[in-house]
C-alpha cells in the first residue's frame, strides 16, 4: 500500500470520509469546539496542493428518521470556507442523488464539495452495501480520516472499501497519526507506562483495563470507578458512584494485577460532598472511609501526590477519563492537577497519549492541550483500540 503522503493525487476526486461531528450551539448552530475541523485540513490541502479535488463526507449528530435542520451539515460550510480560505467550497444537499452526482462530476481540481449529512440515510448506520456504492461513485479515490468512527462498521467508513481497488484506498494524515500514536503507547511503550484511567463507570473501561494489565507497570484508577473498587476491598464509600454487580470484577482485576506484578493505585483521599451538586457542602476523607450521606465527587489533595510521584517516573503515559467531576468547579481540581503532573512528566522526556472524549475535555479546557504529546480525536475509537480490537475501519482500508 502506497502512503497517503507518498502517493500523488493530480487529477483525481478524492473521497474523504471526515469527523466533522461537532458540538453546534442549540440556538444559533455555531460551532463551539473546532478541533475535528482543523484537525482534517492537512489531508484536505495535501490532496488540493497536488492538484487534485476532494469531495467531504461526515455524519453530524443523531439524526433519527431522515433529514433534520438542527443536524445539517450546511452549518459547517462557512467556517470550512474560512479554514481552507482561498480554496472554492461547494455544498451538495444530498449525500446521494442526481443533483449530488452532478455537482461532484462538474468538480474542478482544487476545489472542494462538502456533501450533507450521512446519517440522514438510516442505510449509513445500517452499512448497506448500496447506500455505499452511490457514495463510492462520487470518487476515484476513497480517503478514510475519520478516526472518531474507525470503531463503526458503517456504509462510509468501511463498507464503501469494496468498491475501491486497494491502491485507491488510503488513511489520510490524521487517521495515520491517530493510528502511529495508538500503536506507540500499545506495542512500543518504553518503561515505566502509567495507564490513567478514570470516569464514571469500572463496566464501561473493563476491557481496556484487562488489556492494559498486560501492557502497563502501572496503573492509576480515578474517578467515580475508584469507590466500586474501594467497596470490594470493604471500605465505606457513602452514597458514592458504585457499581454493586462489579464488585467480584474489581476484586478480580485487582488480584490479576498482583499476579502480573501490574501496580494498581486507588486515590487514599477523595473530596466528598454532601450532594451532588456545586453547591454542597464539601470536605477530605480518606476514599475508603466516606461517611453516610457523603460521596466521593473529587480525588484529594494526597491522592494527587500520590499519583503525581507514579507520572514523574513514567516514560510512557495514556489519559482516558476524568479524576473526578471536572465540569463542576468544586471538583475539578484532582483533573487539573493530574493535566499538570502528566504535561510535567512530557516537559521531562515522557510521551503521554490523552484521549477519550471527558479526558481530552479536560485537557483543552485547563490549556494543556499543547503540553501532551498527542491528544486523540477518537472517544469510543480509541478506548477500542486499547481494548485489543481491530477498527473496522482501518481493517477496511488495508483489506485486500
Ligand atoms: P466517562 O464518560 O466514563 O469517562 O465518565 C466521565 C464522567 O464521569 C464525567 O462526566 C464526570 O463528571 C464523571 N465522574 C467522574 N468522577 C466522578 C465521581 N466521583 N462521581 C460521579 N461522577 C464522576
């Protein structure tokens, strides 16, 4: 397979399936975070540069039964105009359809058309093998850069392979860095390799931690999933945030990692509350002894020394999932403090990988977005990556 950067696209209408899923204001549909955007523009302009015209297709949202205003894709338009400023961008109000397959044949090189959303179409979701003939015959080339959605067997993402020869399939930059980053911290982790693992659930990040036990020296576990491990170990955790069917599991997972010789560690202090809410009373108690009526909403302050100490020595570190409710801000600060601690350990020489999509929040709203190696575009993609399974749409890309 020849490189995305190697091969030459003069000439050619090149087919991108893009993220360009958003967050829109609800009232006047301005975008309000970018990043998927800005993150396409290097593939988008290598294919222009070279002379060739690119045609973007994205999903946006979750429509439910066809076409919905608020989940348009017209809404992006402008401000791709801005991102790619000089270049002519056209709009098609159809991913499929007569109207569409004229405005993508009558495509001049250097020019680019942005189709409407694809899930307008329940058959993009549903992967039909139709649906994803009428997208392929927009192109010469297929283009896969959306690695938010490599994890989805949809018609765009990897159904539509088939209908492209394997030297006309290709990942675009981002998908190659995404992909470059993952495989880094899964198969090429220098030693010592921290695994943050943090969020509301231990059921939602059970494989990725059996997985990990197997790759990681170490691993931090914070946020709402600590108290189900702190409970199994028979602390008191109050009201917090417990999973009662996980508890055989954590203590499972917590005698695996003895065996492996994988270090587990649990935040000793916790910032409870007696509500949840920004307004509640708050106070310190070590994380396996909250009080009735109180729960744990934060990491404390030895908690965050404690895993700070394990960051400073790695040399590799992966970030997925908060320490505690960042959104709130009486709660954020055992977040904040692990951003600092892990954007010091990459001052220091370690390469950290931050993604999912409550971690990369976080990141970007404390301003460490630029003080990490890389953060990740891919939520479910990526924690899927880590689980061991293969995305279908990169195994659609390199399939022969
Ligand atoms: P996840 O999507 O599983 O990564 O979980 C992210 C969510 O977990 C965020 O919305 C946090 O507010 C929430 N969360 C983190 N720590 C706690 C906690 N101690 N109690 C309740 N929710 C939490």
């Amino acid at each position: 397979m020849t490189s995305f950067a190697q091969h030459n696209f003069a000439n050619e209408k090149v087919l991108i399936r893009v993220d360009f899923n958003v967050p829109l204001d609800k009232q006047t549909f301005a975008i309000t975070d970018d990043t998927r955007m800005t993150a396409a523009v290097p593939t988008i302009k290598k294919i222009l540069n070279d002379g060739g015209s690119v045609i973007l297709m994205s999903h946006l949202g979750r429509p439910k039964e066809g076409p919905e205003e608020r989940y348009s894709l017209r809404h992006l338009l402008n401000h791709l105009i801005k991102l790619l400023s000089g270049v002519t961008v056209k709009f098609a109000d159809d991913c499929i359809g007569e109207e569409t397959v004229k405005k993508a044949a009558h495509l001049q090189a250097g020019e680019v058309l942005l189709l409407e959303n694809l899930r307008f179409y329940k058959e993009e979701e549903n992967g039909d093998t139709d649906f994803a003939k009428k997208l392929a015959a927009l192109g010469d080339v297929w283009v896969n850069d959306a690695f938010g959605t490599a994890h989805r067997a949809h018609a765009s993402t990897a159904v539509i392979a088939q209908f492209f020869e394997p030297e006309k399939r290709f990942f675009g930059l981002l998908m190659d860095a995404e992909v470059a980053a993952a495989e880094k911290v899964l198969h090429k982790a220098d030693k010592p390799f921290t695994a943050i693992i943090g969020g509301a659930k231990v059921s939602d990040k059970i494989l990725i931690i059996e997985n990990l036990l197997e790759r990681a020296t170490d691993i931090i576990i914070g946020g709402g999933m600590a108290y189900t491990f702190m409970k199994a170990q028979g602390g008191n955790i109050g009201k917090s945030l417990c999973e009662e069917d996980r508890l055989e599991m954590a203590i499972e997972i917590l005698a695996k990692a003895e065996a492996k010789g994988v270090c587990i560690h649990l935040p000793s202090d916790s910032v409870i509350a007696d509500n949840f809410s920004n307004d509640a009373n708050t106070s310190t108690a070590p994380s396996n002894n909250i009080p009735d009526g109180w729960m744990g909403l934060d990491i404390g302050s030895m908690a965050c020394e404690q895993f700070a100490n394990v960051l400073h020595r790695s040399k590799t570190i992966l970030w997925n999932g908060p320490m505690g409710v960042f959104e709130m801000s009486h709660f954020q600060h055992g977040t904040k403090a692990i951003a600092a601690a892990v954007a010091e350990a990459t001052t220091n020489g370690a390469y950290s990988l931050v993604g999912g999509g409550d971690s990369v929040a976080a990141v970007n709203q404390f301003g460490y977005n630029d003080k990490v190696s890389y953060v990740s575009t891919g939520g479910g993609a990526l924690l899927e990556y880590f689980e061991g399974k293969e995305l279908p749409g990169i195994a659609a890309v390199k399939s022969l």
